[in-house]
C-alpha cells in the first residue's frame, strides 16, 4: 500500500534522485488569468468541481492520482472535505511537526514541487501512481504551468468578468496549443468552457496519426471524440 511507502520516507520529503515525474494542470482562470481572489474562488461553479473531480479521481481499482497542492490551497479546502477522497493528497509546505497536515494514507507533506515530483517517480510509489495533477495555488501554478514536466493543462475558462487578486502566467502558445474545448456554458450567470491544452511535442495537434495521447483523462479523450461526432 502506499501508506508503507510512505512511512518509510517520514512526512517530509527533501533528499531524492533528481528524477522527475510529469504531471497536468487542473485549473479555473479569467481571461486576466485571474484565479482567486481573498485566498477563495470568486465563483461558485458546481460544473467545474464536477469537472475537476471527474479529471483528478481515476477509475482504476489498482491505482490512484496524486493531486499537487500548496498548503494555502490545503487550507481552503473545508475540512469536511480533505484530504479529497481517491486521491493522494500532496502538500507543498516547508513546516514539518503536526502543523495542520495529517499525514496518512492519502495524505504527504513535501518541501516543493521539484521534491514531490521526485517523490512520485520514486518507483515504488509511481507504480502505484495514474496520474499526477498540480491544482494551485498561485504560487504554485506559476512554477508548474508552463514548466516542462507539464504535458497537459485542463483550464475552466471564466469568460464572464470577475475580478481577482491572484494571477497566473498565460498558457505559452509557443509550447501548447488546444486540442479539446467545450461549448459555451452558463452556470450562476457566469459564461465559461472547458479547454484542454497540450504540449506540443507530446502530439501532433489535427493530424490523423496522433502520437498516443492515453496520458489524457479518459474523459477528456471521450469529450474529444463526441465533440467530433464519431
């Protein structure tokens, strides 16, 4: 179980093989890349956390995701609801001791991003390991958005205008390009879509022989296909 592998290391991660693994961003921006504003949403969007709930848990019975966290976007998740279920719950947090982050079974304390992806290509936790997707927050996100471990990024684009105090970089176009998005939707008077970047080098974008892109959620392969009517 994962739980073994993790008491083996302690709470706090530090001292790994520089191998990293790579992940996908899971995020809801303006088209100000505003994500936040007084350490919360600043929207109330049921659709996208069914969105990101369905993206970030998967379906296998022998494997789990890990979500990537810094501890203020831990902290803003109410506590009825953390750690979030089905998941492996890693926190970026540099204060070790019992501070506020239980670790358990689905729940580990790194000191940084670099640290936390070492941890998940660590071969006996990687193999238990689908996925890897970095949620927030700002911070976060502006080391991980475009950096190059990140394959793919799932954006809830707000298109409605809503103001915030929390920005992150625009998604690098140079090195991205979309190869799902939604409809127009409209939840709470709020218009958004789903749009899913990826990486360039990972696919060729339009073309009949993609590279395999099985790396993606089933969902958003599934989303892709009905999107063009198949």
């Amino acid at each position: 179980m994962i739980r073994n592998h993790i008491n083996r290391f302690g709470s706090l991660y530090h001292n790994f093989p520089i191998v990293k693994r790579t992940y996908q961003v899971v995020v809801a921006a303006t088209k100000e890349m505003g994500i936040g504003k007084n350490g919360k949403l600043p929207w109330n969007l049921p659709s996208d956390l069914r969105f990101f709930k369905e993206i970030t848990v998967t379906a296998s019975s022998e494997k789990m995701n890990a979500v990537v966290m810094g501890r203020k976007t831990w902290e803003s998740i109410p506590t009825k609801y953390r750690p979030l279920p089905g998941r492996l719950n890693v926190v970026l947090t540099t204060r070790g001791g019992s501070y506020d982050i239980v670790t358990s079974e689905d729940v580990v304390k790194c000191g940084s991003l670099p640290t936390a992806l070492n941890f998940l290509a660590e071969s006996s936790i990687s193999s238990k390991i689908e996925r890897v997707f970095v949620i927030g927050g700002g911070e976060v996100l502006r080391e991980a958005l475009n950096a190059p471990e990140c394959e793919a990024i799932h954006m809830t684009k707000i298109e409605s205008n809503i103001e915030c105090d929390t920005f992150i970089p625009p998604v690098d176009l140079s090195a991205f390009q979309p190869w799902y998005s939604s409809s127009t939707l409209v939840e709470n008077d709020i218009s958004f879509r789903f749009v899913t970047y990826v990486r360039m080098n990972r696919s060729i974008i339009g073309n009949s022989d993609e590279e395999d892109l099985t790396f993606l959620p089933q969902m958003i392969l599934e989303r892709k296909i009905m999107s063009m009517g198949i």
